[in-house]
C-alpha cells in the first residue's frame, strides 16, 4: 500500500478595506486517478474537480465564494455540513486506495 500524504495548509485572502472578515471553511481534496483531484468544502458539502489539487482547491474556493455571496443576497443558507461519517468514509476510501489527500484551510 503507498503511504497517504496530508497536507495541512492556510490559505489568507486579504479583504478589502471596509470588508467584514472572511470567513473560514476547511477543504479536503483527494486524488481520484486517472489525473482527477476532487475538492469538498465540509461545512457547506460543495465539491469541485480539477486536474491538479491546487487546481481543484482553487475551483472550489470560487464556487464557496459564489455561492456565500448568492445566499447572502437572497436570504438563503449556502450549504449544510457534510455528515462527519461521509468525511470518514470519503478519507478511508481514499487512503485505502493509495491516493494522496490535501487538507486545507481557506476564507472567503
């Protein structure tokens, strides 16, 4: 079995002067094979993919930016936390396939 990397990172965007503070939300990217990283937001269960981990984090980051800010215009939740079962299942899977996993921390 290949041993499972995790990496643990902070991601600071800066906010604009007169900006209320970002918020911070934790992102699991796990590598799918075939060159295909998934990325999942866990307190707002939304997911991305990209080619690269960073690629799929980026890509996510976008989508939890786009989706805080429609909700807040309407009114509405922008997601619900995942289940920390599935978080468990999602990694075990993962780690037992050999894939490698990214762990990051990021604020929009």
């Amino acid at each position: 079995m290949i041993d499972t990397t995790v990496i643990d990172q902070r991601v600071e965007l800066t906010s604009r002067p007169g900006e209320p503070p970002k918020e911070v939300y934790t992102a699991v990217a796990v590598y799918e094979g075939a060159g295909e990283w998934t990325a999942l937001c866990l307190e707002l269960d939304i997911a991305t993919m990209g080619e690269t981990a960073d690629g799929a984090l980026r890509a996510l980051k976008s989508a939890v930016r786009e989706a805080t800010t429609l909700a807040q215009e309407r009114g509405l939740s922008a997601g619900s936390a995942v289940p920390d079962e599935a978080i468990a299942e999602l990694l075990q899977s993962h780690r037992a396939g050999g894939g490698p996993q990214v762990v990051s921390r990021f604020e929009v």
